[in-house]
C-alpha cells in the first residue's frame, strides 16, 4: 500500500496585539472577535481542517484563556482517527524563559514533532482574514521539493516596509527575503508590485527540526521565522513561494477570490469588518462549499445576502491523506 504523507499543523498564536488595544487587554490577538460569530484564530483552523488537515497544536503565550476556552469549546475533532485541535501554552521545556520569537516557539515545542512523526509541517499565522484551500499549498510544496515553500501575495510595491518581501528566480525558488525593505525591486511581469510573505509556510519535517536547533544555536538570532528562518533557508536555495494569487477555493467569486487581510491596527480591522457588509461582499461569509467554522458553527451573521443560503451542505471539503 501507497505510504501517505503525514501534515502536522502549528498554528502561531501567541501574539500580543499591542496594536489592537482595547480589543486586546483581556485577550491575545487570535482571540478578538470577527464578523460577528468568530475569531481571528479560526479562519487560519478552518483553512487546515476545510484541506484535510485535521491534527493541529495552537501554540499560545499572552493573555491566552479567552483563546484556549475557544479552542476547548468549538475545536472538537472526532477522536475516532485521533484528529485533533489543541491549544499548546508555553512550557519552558528548554529553560526558564518564554517563547522569544516566533521560531523559539515551534523549537520549545519540538515534542510534537517526536510524537507525531509527520512528514510535512505547516506553520501558519492566526491572525489574518482570508481563504485558502491549504491542500493546494501542500501539493505545490511537495511537488517542489524544497526544504519549505512560504504563501505569498502580491502587494503595492509602496507597501513593502509592511511585510517580510520575497524575490524570487523563474522556477519558484526564492532569491532572497528581506523583512520589511524600504525598496524592493518589482516584480518582472508587474514593476510596482511585489511578492509579500502571508506567514504561512510548510516544511518538510527534518528541514524544519535542522533548521530550528540551528537558529536556537545562535545567540544573535531574533528566533522569528519569517527574518531568520526563511531568511536562513532563502540562502541556502532550500525555499521557494507558492502564489496566493493562483489558489482556487471552491464556491469563491470572482469579487472575493484571493482576498488577504492583515488586521493588525484597528484601522485594518475596522475596514476589514466593513468588507463583509455589502450586497455581494469583498469577503464572502456565505461560501458553504469552503465554510469558515466558529463557536456557533458555520452560521456567519445576517445580512440581505444571505438568506438564500441557509439550510446548504458543505459540499467540496477534503480530506488531506495522511500516513497510514
């Protein structure tokens, strides 16, 4: 029998959200509501469990009991086929300190890894609104070959000092990552846009454990991912990007496929929230083909859009195989 390949999920979710403040005294970012019926934390878990993947840790630091009754309360998998998602508080497995970074938190919790065993690892940040169909993002990266394949997206070049850029060669493998550069060179196709990190990435597994020991190693490192791991493993020509742009979700319209938001200031967070309201919506809450899943179900709020919707099945959510 085929052997199949076994996806681990880790979902970052320690953040603070100073930015965010007052949505963010009593609880961390991932936590704050969104649209209504969820949090910021789910649409990263409903991307994964919607593909297949379906053993997931969340890893939590700040302010993390609103987020981890969330997870207690809504996140309950089938035990049947050990499916599972966790929230995972810091342990101090590795000394008396906290997660240092967000690379520091995947290292202080390589237990999992030990336990598990998986062949593939997705990281993914918790704390942005979009949809994606996670098991393209897998198949890309294991047909690459790669050590790891980071999401990407193309942002006004004007944007840059927002987000971790990419540069990358015509077969896909990435020629460089600067965090935040003040002037990036456009892309070849497109001079005033750039390729953007969206914070997700899959490893394979070993790469993933090599590359982490490595960075703890080295008291000059910042443990982030994006700035040290990505940066470390774009050098060594182990990394390539899978575009945003070409991930076809089912049930998404033309007006809301690809849609990315990054609410980390109220301002975005605000705006996002008003993306969701009109007729037919930049954000698509009533997508039930790629449902986004909270503590009331895939229920998204009312609105003049949707009552056509009530009572329709999910219908093209996949299982993601893993290993036997």
């Amino acid at each position: 029998m085929l052997k199949r390949p076994h996806v681990l999920g880790i979902v970052l979710a320690g953040g603070e959200g100073k930015r965010l403040m007052p949505l963010t005294r009593d609880r961390c970012k991932p936590a704050v509501p969104f649209g209504a019926n969820y949090r910021l934390v789910d649409f990263a878990l409903s991307n994964l469990v919607n593909a297949g993947v379906r053993r997931i840790a969340v890893l939590t630091q700040y302010k993390s009991h609103s987020l981890d009754r969330h997870i207690a309360t809504t996140w309950r998998m089938p035990t049947l086929f050990s499916d599972y998602v966790m929230s995972v508080p810091a342990q101090m497995r590795v000394g008396k300190r906290w997660f240092e970074g967000s690379a520091d938190a995947v290292f202080q919790n390589l237990n999992l890894f030990r336990d598990e065993k998986p062949d593939h690892i997705c990281v993914f940040g918790s704390d942005h609104v979009y949809r994606m169909d996670c098991g393209q993002m897998i198949d890309a990266h294991i047909k690459s070959g790669a050590g790891l394949t980071v999401a990407g997206i193309r942002v006004p070049r004007s944007e840059s000092e927002r987000f971790g850029i990419i540069e990358q060669r015509p077969d896909s493998r990435i020629e460089r990552f600067s965090e935040k550069p003040s002037s990036p060179p456009g892309l070849a196709d497109s001079p005033e846009e750039v390729m953007a990190s969206m914070g997700n990435y899959i490893f394979r597994a070993e790469t993933l454990i090599e590359t982490l020991s490595a960075d703890a190693r080295n008291a000059g490192s910042a443990h982030d991912m994006g700035g040290d791991i990505v940066t470390m493993l774009a050098e060594a020509g182990e990394a390539s990007v899978y575009d945003f742009g070409t991930n076809m979700v089912p049930g998404s319209t033309d007006r809301d496929r690809g849609y990315w938001r990054d609410v980390g200031t109220l301002d975005s967070y605000y705006d996002a929230q008003m993306d969701l309201i009109s007729v037919h919506p930049i954000f698509n809450l009533y997508n039930r083909e790629w449902p986004i899943h909270g503590s009331t179900g895939s229920l998204p709020p009312a609105s003049s859009s949707s009552t056509t919707m009530v009572g329709e099945a999910p219908r093209s959510i996949r299982w993601w195989p893993r290993a036997s």
